[in-house]
C-alpha cells in the first residue's frame, strides 16, 4: 500500500480510515478509484488505466484486485491477523480513529529492514511529493494530485533535492541555447 500512498499522495489516516472497497473500479467507473481526502473534503478520481489501456498502477492494482475478491464492503485495508476480539481482522484505524497499532508496525518493519529511524508511514506521502517534483510534474500537478489548493504548502512535502536543481540547470541551459540559436539566425538574416 506504500506505492498507492506515494502516488495517490493520501495521509495515512485515510488510507487507513476512508479508503472503501466501493471506492475502488465500481461499476460505474470501473477504470478508477475515488480517492477521498477528508481533511479538506476532496475527492479524485484517479485513472487505473492510460489512453493506450495501459495499467498505471500495476502492483498496485494487482494487490486491490485480491482485495476485492474477497472483501465485500467496508475498509480496504485491514489487519493481516484475526483479533481476540473478533473472528474476521480489523481496520487498522481503531474507532476513535487511533493509528498508533499501526505507527508501531510501521516502526518495526523500518528497523527489520534497516532503513532510516526517522522514516514513518508519513515518510511515504512526502516521499511522493519529492517524486513528483524530481518528475518534473508542475505545481499544478502536484496540487491536483495531493488535493492541495495553494501552492505555499507544497515546499513543505516536495523537498528540494540534488535532482531537481540538476534538471533545473540543464533546461535553462536549453532555453538559453535556444535563444542563442535564433539570435544567430536574426542576425545572419539581418547581415544578408
């Protein structure tokens, strides 16, 4: 689910706490997943497939489509293990809409894997942020997909990294290369 975090841009509460297995491919839009952001009330409708029919979530889908074969209603994500108190897993989030079960796992997983301490599932959302932003996606982009409706907030999810100042500097080497080109060509036509 890391990879639907980090492309979808969502909070980990709402992965956890208002993704519904109806969200993803109903019937009446059997090519995309409704992603909610309760925080400020949006919705998207992301796209499943490209113009060609491509898959644009390959791993992704692959593990939904699991999902919906066996889960009929209710949370998609839930706990990969029964409950004392009750017979089929749980949603992660807890009533009183409390991921930190989830927070611990999480934390486990970091340290087995011997990743970063600092890093959490939050990690992920910020990490897509970053992503696009090395992708070249625009602002615009970038808000569409993290429902955001300003720009000021994006500095604080797309980190500046050594990529993107790298792609910045060639495409204003380009466009200066460009400018020097049809300069040239001005000149040599004003010369003739």
């Amino acid at each position: 689910m890391a990879d639907g975090r980090r492309k979808w841009l969502r909070r980990e509460e709402h992965v956890f706490g208002a993704l519904e297995i109806s969200h993803y491919r109903p019937k009446e839009r059997p090519n995309s997943v409704r992603i909610v952001h309760p925080k400020n009330d949006e919705e998207a409708w992301w796209p499943l497939f490209d113009e060609t029919g491509s898959t644009l979530f390959p791993e992704l889908m692959a593990e939904l489509n699991e999902i919906k074969q066996t889960t009929v209603s209710g949370l998609v994500f839930r706990r990969d293990h029964s409950h004392r108190r009750s017979p089929t897993p749980l949603p992660w989030i807890t009533a009183k809409q409390d991921l930190r079960y989830l927070r611990g796992v999480v934390k486990k997983i970091v340290h087995a894997a011997d990743l970063r301490e600092e890093l959490s599932f939050t990690s992920f959302r910020h990490g897509g942020f970053t992503e696009g932003a090395d992708s070249d996606l625009t602002d615009a982009e970038l808000r569409a997909a993290g429902r955001h409706r300003s720009s000021r907030q994006l500095p604080t999810y797309a980190k500046r990294t050594r990529k993107q100042l790298i792609s910045g500097t060639k495409k204003r080497r380009e466009e200066k290369y460009k400018d020097s080109r049809f300069v040239g060509i001005a000149m040599t036509r004003l010369s003739e």
